[in-house]
C-alpha cells in the first residue's frame, strides 16, 4: 500500500513540475517576443545623431549614393502620438568645381491626395500629412566635393492618426557659383507606416 503512496506521490510532483517548466518556456517566450517588438518598432527612430548613425550613412554613401536616409529598406514604423525621426544625409559628389556646392532640400508628401484619401480615410489629405513634419521640411547647406551633410526630419504623429502608409520624397537641390537658379541634384523617398499605440 505505501509503495503505491509513494508512486501516486511521484507522479503528482512529476506532473506539477512539468507544468511549471511549461509555463516558464510560456512566460520566457511571451518576454523575449515582447522586447523584440519594444526594440524592432523603435531601432529606426532616431532622436539625436550618433556616431552610430553617421557610420551607415557613410557605408551607404562609400556605395555611391549621392542621398542616404537610414532606416531598412526606408520604412519606418511610427505609434500614433509618438515623436519621430528620420536621419539622412547628403554627399556632394560634384568635381571640376573650386567652390564649395550651395545644396537646399526640402521635403513632401509623395502620396497624392486620392492616394492618402483611399488608404488613410476622406478626412485625410497631404496638407495634413506634411503638418505631422515638426522640424527638418526645408535646409540650405554649402558642402565641398566629397563632404557630406547630416540631418534630422521630426514628425510628430497626431493620437488620431489613421493606420496606414505615406510616401515622403526628399528633394535635394545644388546651385554652383553665381548661379541663382538650383538644378536638381538628387532625391530619394521613405514610408511612414502608422502603427497603433
């Protein structure tokens, strides 16, 4: 009879530490797929330029890029009333010239209105889009040949934002000496996908 006791006993304290290894995995996974969305969302948003920062743009700029902007495949994936930015920069790759290049950019909403209205809601439109820029729409800068420029572009995502993707293009214009009309020097875009607080 007490052989039996001590089976019954065994196998109750088997079963109760199985189930306590199961919900430790459990608990132990739920945490690490937490932290990884924690730092995925965020690893784009940059809120000061490191040196971190500045070393890819200037991997993307040794690949003779004229524009870079840092973020995989240009997409970043703001929250709802989250403060955003997007750091880029721009090389000059002008030669045969003794001055320095005077470059200006400026950003806009690539997504036309029927786009933005479609994907985003009828109450949306580009004005709105391009309201959510805080800082960094528009720079004038003087670079020499093989000097580049960095920068920040500040978004400021409203709590009420639709949950969808807008296109910016950054525009990058140069004017060489005299010459007070600017030619354009390059451009590249990025998407803002509105994520859900």
């Amino acid at each position: 009879m007490r052989s039996i006791t001590n089976k019954r006993a065994a196998l109750e304290l088997s079963i109760g530490t199985m189930v306590i290894i199961i919900l430790a995995i459990t608990m132990l996974i739920l945490g690490l797929a937490l932290v990884r969305n924690i730092f995925k969302s965020s690893m784009y948003n940059v809120d000061q330029m490191s040196n971190k920062i500045e070393e890819e743009l200037n991997k993307l700029f040794s690949e003779g890029k004229k524009i870079a902007i840092y973020g995989a495949n240009n997409i970043f994936e703001p929250k709802q009333g989250d403060s955003w930015g997007v750091a880029f920069g721009v090389k000059s790759f002008e030669t045969g010239i003794d001055a320095a290049t005077k470059f200006s950019y400026i950003v806009s909403v690539a997504s036309s209105d029927e786009e933005i209205k479609q994907n985003c809601g009828s109450e949306w439109s580009k004005a709105k889009a391009i309201s959510w820029i805080v800082a960094g729409k528009t720079s004038d800068f003087t670079l020499p040949v093989g000097d580049s420029y960095k920068s920040i572009i500040r978004f400021k995502i409203p709590e009420n934002a639709p949950l969808c993707i807008v296109r910016y293009n950054i525009d990058v214009a140069k004017t060489i000496g005299s010459s007070n009309s600017p030619t354009p020097y390059t451009s590249d875009f990025f998407d803002l996908d509105i994520q859900a607080k």
